[in-house]
C-alpha cells in the first residue's frame, strides 16, 4: 500500500541539520510545515551513516531523535506515493549552497 507524504525529504537536508549548517534554521521551517514527511529507507541508513562518520555514536543518537521529533515516516520500496503538492527538501552543503524545497 503506497504512503502519501508531503515532503520527502534526503540525506543532506537532515544531516545539515544536525551539523549545524547555515541552512538548519530553513530546513527545520520546512519540516515542521509539512503534515508528513516521508524518508526512503536506504536514505536513512545512508544518513545515519553519514551522521556517525561526523559525530559517532552520539550522533548517530541524535539523528534517531530527530526523525522521530519531526515525524519523519520512513518508506521502504513500493509505498511512495507523492501527493498532488508533495515537495522535495533537498540541499547541497558546501559554500555557495542553498536551502531549497520544491514542488514535484
């Protein structure tokens, strides 16, 4: 059965999050905006991942957290489903990167 989400969001949105880049604040607005966000499972081993080769453990903790204080849903293969406004909250980290999220 497919999950309608209104965001769907990746790996370098949530991890910039979490390292506290210039774009958290944005990224964090977009989050709370959304009614359901959705997080493809094999982005979420890629962010905790990511997230435990920067702040280890303890990091990795902090990155359970925060999926689960924003409700983030996490969609395995087949249950994605976009809605008609869903948007993608996707970032490039680095200088010269912005925060943006799109309509699909």
């Amino acid at each position: 059965m497919a999950t309608g989400i209104d965001l769907a969001v990746d790996t370098s949105a949530l991890t910039a999050i979490l390292l506290g880049e210039p774009e958290a604040a944005d990224l964090l607005s977009v989050l709370a905006a959304a009614a359901r966000i959705g997080l493809c499972a094999p982005n979420r081993t890629e962010f905790l991942l990511v997230i435990q080769s920067w702040l280890g453990d303890v990091g990795v903790e902090r990155a359970k957290r925060l999926l689960a204080m924003q409700r983030i849903d996490v969609v395995r293969n087949g249950q994605f489903e976009p809605r008609a406004s869903s948007q993608i909250c996707s970032i490039a980290i680095g200088p010269g990167s912005s925060c943006a999220a799109r309509s699909i």
